[in-house]
C-alpha cells in the first residue's frame, strides 16, 4: 500500500468522508510500518541479501574440494560442477545465484520433511516414543547404534529413523504412502515435484545395508509397516529431484512456521515445525551436526546428492546444490556458502546484542 493508492480515493467535503478518510491514511501507514516486508526480515535488506549471495558464489564458485558420492552409483555420475544457491525469505522474496534450475536427487534432505510429515500426523510424542530424537553419535546407516539400544533412542534423520519414520506415514498400502510423502514433499517446495529413476534404480539394486537396518528395527519392534516395503518408499524419497531453489522454498516453509511463503499453503502446524528444526539442529549433518551447529547456529540437513537446506527461524531458508561431499558426506560449498551468508548477514540466531 502506498500513497498514491490513498489518493485514488474520491475528493468529498463531506465530515463523514473526510474521518473516514483520515482513518484510511492512518492505517495505510499503520500497514506500511506493520507489513513492511523488508522490515518483517529484521535488518535484512533485499540488497544486503543480493550482496551475500553474489560475494559467496563468487568466494567458492571455484572450490575444487571434496568429491561426488558414488556408494550409490549413479550419483557418481552427476554432474560435480553444478552450483546453485538459494534464499527465500519468509515474505515469500525467491533470491537466486547461479544455477538454481538443474536437480540432483534429494537423499537424506527428505529425511528433515517426512519427519515433519510424522510429527504433524502423529503428534511429537510419537516421534519421541517410537522413533526417538536422539543423536546417535555413529555413522548415518550404523547398524550398532540400533544394536546398542534395541531401537531405541535413534532419530528420524538418521537411516534407521528415517526408515522408521517413512513406515509411519499414513496409508492404506504402499503406493499411497509413497504418493503422500511425494506430495508432501511438494507442498514444502511449493510445486509438483518428481523422482529421479536411474538414482532410484541405482539404489533400490543395491540397498541391502538399508533392508538390513529396516528388518533389524522390525525385530525390536520398530518398524511400523512391512520393512521391504518401507525401505522401496524410503529408497524412492532419497530419489525426489529437488533444485537449489525447491531447498530454499521448502526451507523457507519451516522457517514461517510451516506456511509456505510462496505459495501460502499451510503445510504443517506452528509445533511442528518447533519439534522439526531441533532434530535438524541436532542431527543434520551427519556426523559433523556439531561442528555445523556450532559455526552457523542454523538447523540444517545435509544429503549425499550434494544439496544442503538450513532455516533461519522467522527469517529465511536457504538451499545450496554443489554435488561433491567432504569425508562427514556434507556438500563442500553448500557449507561453506551457507556459513558465509549467515556470517555476512549476521544472522546466527545465537548472536544476541546485549541491550
Ligand atoms: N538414500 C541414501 C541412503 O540411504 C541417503 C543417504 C544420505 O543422503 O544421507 O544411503
């Protein structure tokens, strides 16, 4: 709303018109000030957001670390040059650096999103009873941390829990649990969203550690659904093509308590997503979720397809696409990318100014 919106208005002498009026240009400003979507992002400026973007391309576009994961066999064949960032304020604002169109598979990222999905149908304390929402403190697809609790005490992001929590999703058989997890999934990133088959034949052809993790969980009674079957749904998530941008919009929707802002849909609850960013806070970049938190103080969720989500709580989320991993299986410039803009930006929920 602006001023010259207010002076459409019809001229009248009229007292009753003029009070009206008056009023109107009162809340035209209260709105201004109110709705300001700059001034809804803190000190975020769009220009300040465009800068960080820009420098943090620039600063590692030419990164040559790290190295394409390749235990499933097709993503070794994706292309390592690929090189996307995105932001998306909780205004619903697309910023975009580079190359934000081309997909990889999703992977472990969907992981952060079913978990949401489970906790919105069920409720956070079914996520806690059945699943758990404990670090493990071993390798994402460790069969000893589900030996070493009987099942008990994993979390949704790591393969265990994560397959456990793919067997939770509601549905009457196995094709509508797939369906609802891919357009859930969709819902977040606020299109229709589709799956990569030769990453999905890749995996599926050679995923015996995963069956093994689903039917180990079966025999401590915490698999909730057929365990060949929820690992197929689960190998077919990991598969979800997803763009930088996609990352962005799906993080944005839990950074605006689970509206998306692009689209306006409301995808889960408020408390969903309150439950959602501490797993990912906790949990979301393998073993290296510490070290992550620590630098950047943002939730996150890595996958080995080379994309990284974060949320800035209220204030944005940001995706970055650069397929090749460091030794932890986290993207190698979607790190460092994100680190920079939420240093540039100031933005690290943890940095408090003292009044
Ligand atoms: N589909 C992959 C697996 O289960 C996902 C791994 C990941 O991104 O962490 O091994």
């Amino acid at each position: 709303m602006n001023s010259n919106h207010i002076n459409t208005y019809p001229q009248t002498c009229n007292l009753k018109a003029m009070k009206s009026k008056i009023l109107l240009s009162l809340m035209a400003l209260l709105g201004l000030f109110i709705f300001n979507p700059v001034q809804a992002q803190g000190n975020l400026t769009p220009e300040k957001i465009k800068a960080a973007l820009d420098e943090a391309y620039t600063k590692f576009k030419d990164v040559k670390d790290g190295k394409n994961a390749d235990y499933i066999k097709e993503l070794a064949n994706v292309d390592p040059n690929i090189f996307g960032i995105a932001l998306v304020t909780t205004d619903g604002t697309v910023y975009t650096k580079g190359d934000v169109s081309s997909m990889v598979s999703i992977q472990s990222v969907s992981k952060a999103f079913v978990a949401a999905q489970v906790i919105e149908q069920l409720g956070h304390q079914a996520m806690q009873d059945k699943i758990g929402v404990d670090a493990t403190g071993l390798k994402f697809n460790s069969i000893v941390a589900i030996e070493e609790h009987r099942g008990k005490e994993i979390n949704p992001l790591v393969n265990p829990g994560a397959i456990a929590a793919t067997s939770l999703v509601a549905g009457k058989d196995s094709a509508a649990i797939w369906k609802s997890i891919l357009d859930f999934q969709g819902k977040f990133a606020g299109r229709t969203l589709a799956l990569n088959m030769p990453v999905y034949i890749s995996e599926a052809g050679d995923n015996l550690r995963n069956q093994a993790i689903a039917h180990l969980l079966k025999a401590y009674g915490r698999m909730y659904f057929d365990p060949v079957q929820a690992t197929d749904i689960y190998t077919k998530q990991c598969a979800i093509n997803v763009s930088a941008k996609d990352l962005a919009v799906m993080g944005s929707t839990l950074a605006n308590g689970g509206v998306n802002p692009v689209t306006k849909e409301k995808v889960v609850s408020p408390e969903t997503v309150m439950y959602t960013l501490p797993i990912m806070a906790t949990a979301g970049l393998y073993d290296d979720s510490g070290i992550w938190y620590y630098n950047s103080g943002l939730p996150a969720k890595s996958g080995v397809g080379g994309g990284i989500v974060a949320v800035c709580p209220g204030k944005f989320g940001i995706g970055v696409v650069s397929p090749p991993l460091d030794e932890a299986g986290n993207s190698v410039k979607a790190q460092l990318v994100i680190k920079y803009v939420v240093e540039k930006l100031g933005v690290n929920p943890f940095l408090i100014q003292p009044k």
